[in-house]
C-alpha cells in the first residue's frame, strides 16, 4: 500500500516553525512584511490571495493587499513596485499572476527588487539559486523539497524525473533536486518515448500542467511520486476516465460540475511507493513556503 504524502500535516509544521522564527525576530524589533499586489478582479485570485494575507495574519507577519484596477498601465505597475522596492517595512512583494493581458507581467515582476522577490522568480534569483548561492527559491519547488526530506524519501543518489520545464516549477526544482545530489533528467512535451525515461524514475514530478497525463505504465513500481499538477474537469466522460466507481467523489463531482484532477493519472499511484494526493498534496505547501520566504527575505536583508 503506497505512503500517501499528506501535504497540510508537513505545511503546518513548517507554518509553526517560522511562526517562531517571526516572534524571535521580534524581540530583535523586526516584523516581517509582505505587500501582495492583486489587480482586478478574478475570482480565484482573490481567493488564494486572501489566504496568503490570512496566513500572513496567524503567523505574526506583516501584510498589505494593494488592489490596482484592471485598468492600471504597466507604467502604473512599475511605479507601485519601486514604491515597494524602497520601503523598509516591506520584505517581500508579491506580484499574483495572472495580470492584465495589456500589462507587460515580465517588465513588473523583473522590477522587484532580488532582495524582495518570495516568489524567486526574477532572473538574478534563478542565476543564484542555478550557482548553488543562497536564494529565494519558487514556492512550490522548494515545498516539494521539504516534502520529500520531512517524510524521509532519500534524495541523493536517486535518479529524479521533472516532468515539465517551466521557470516556475519545472527548472527550479530539477536544480533544488540536483543540489541534493540526485541524478535529474528533465522531461517535456518534444521528449521522445517518455515512458522509457519515467519508468526510471525513483523520483517522478509531474508538473506539465495535464490532467492525467501520467498513466500507470509510465511509473516504475516503488517510485515516489510528487504531483503538481492542478486541473479542473467538468465532463462526465472525463470524469469517468479517472474516478469510474469512486461513488463518493462522484456524487462531489455532480453537485459541484466539476472536481480537481492532477497531472497524475489515479491509477498510477497504485503503482508507486509514496504519493502526494491532488488536492492536498504539494498545494498547502506553497503558501507555507511563501511565509518562510517572507522571513527569510527580512534576514537576509537585515544581514541576521
């Protein structure tokens, strides 16, 4: 029976952890700060950035949701972030994606200052976190990291698998997984006869953003599986596809229209050694690590 990795139980540990670290740096007169930016209005996005500023909340940390109109211009945008980029109080900023398609998102997130990026996306962060220098590194990445140390998956030595090559997950952590001396092959959508390279895998992160698109032939039997992916279907027949006779989320899956699948076919979990689950899975952990990074971002600006 495979080790289901519960995500939530290892997010709130790491939730209690810099919940410390924010009361130490208290004493030392610092509060953490984290300006979340949110424009428009997207009803997911409104959501999950909620969350964040809950979290930021619980944990003692300082926040601010700042809510430009759907009209604001890029120029708009990079004025708001130097703004931020200058003010002390504020560690880290974050820019939730997506914006506008008439903002220019790369010029905006390339403007935060390295120092303050939590979301480790600017270029100088990927060039620091590519040479083995300390970093902010991408939220979910390194909460895939924490994963597998915290439950005890060996890393180094084993042969790991990035399914996916995006600068948001897909790079970052076949270079976190690398300088974990894992052996890393990445993967994508023009690699040929991908099951060959994936049954290799004592490793597996699917993160190519398809539902399902790991089928059980694809996993080699033990393997530890790490499932990023999160996609919403809403056709029974689909529906069928991935869950025929599981009555309880079926009866979810008609009252709502629809339910979450990963980039993981359910079946190929039966396969594995251990797993995260979609939903509760990776998910949890990349507001925890969010938080961590907030904190991290006021020590190392502060040089503590």
């Amino acid at each position: 029976m495979p080790t289901i990795l519960d995500g939530a139980v290892i997010a709130a540990a790491i939730r209690q952890e810099v919940a410390g670290e924010v009361r130490a740096l208290g004493r030392q007169g610092v509060r953490p700060g984290l300006a979340a930016v949110l424009v428009g209005n997207v009803a997911a996005s409104e959501i999950y950035v909620r969350s964040k500023v809950q979290t930021c909340a619980d944990l003692g940390i300082y926040s601010e949701l700042i809510t430009p109109p759907e009209s604001v211009t890029t120029e708009e945008m990079l004025d708001l972030v130097a703004a931020l980029n200058d003010r002390d109080e504020i560690d880290g900023i974050l820019i939730q994606l997506p914006l506008p398609a008439h903002v220019d998102a790369k010029a905006v997130l390339d403007a935060v200052s390295p120092a303050k990026d939590v979301d480790g996306l600017h270029p100088v962060n990927a060039g620091r976190l590519q040479a083995g220098r300390p970093a902010l590194a991408p939220c979910t990445p390194a909460g895939i990291i924490q994963i597998l140390q915290r439950s005890g998956i060996p890393i180094a030595g084993r042969h790991a698998v990035v399914v996916g090559r995006s600068d948001i997950v897909g790079k970052p952590v076949a270079m976190l997984l690398l300088h974990q001396n894992a052996t890393v092959t990445i993967c994508h959508s023009k690699t040929r006869d991908l099951g060959a390279i994936t049954r290799q895998a004592d490793i597996l992160v699917a993160a190519i953003g398809r539902a399902g698109f790991i089928t059980p032939e694809m996993v080699k039997p033990g393997a530890t599986i790490i499932d990023v992916g999160i996609n919403r279907i809403s056709e029974q027949t689909e529906f069928d596809s991935f869950f025929a006779g599981d009555a309880k989320r079926e009866a979810a899956f008609v009252k709502r229209g629809s339910t979450i699948v990963g980039d993981v076919h359910p079946k190929a979990f039966e396969h594995a050694g251990a797993y995260t689950p979609v939903p509760g899975g990776v998910g949890p952990l990349t507001i925890a690590m969010l938080m961590a990074n907030t904190v991290c971002a006021a020590k190392m600006r502060r040089g503590l």
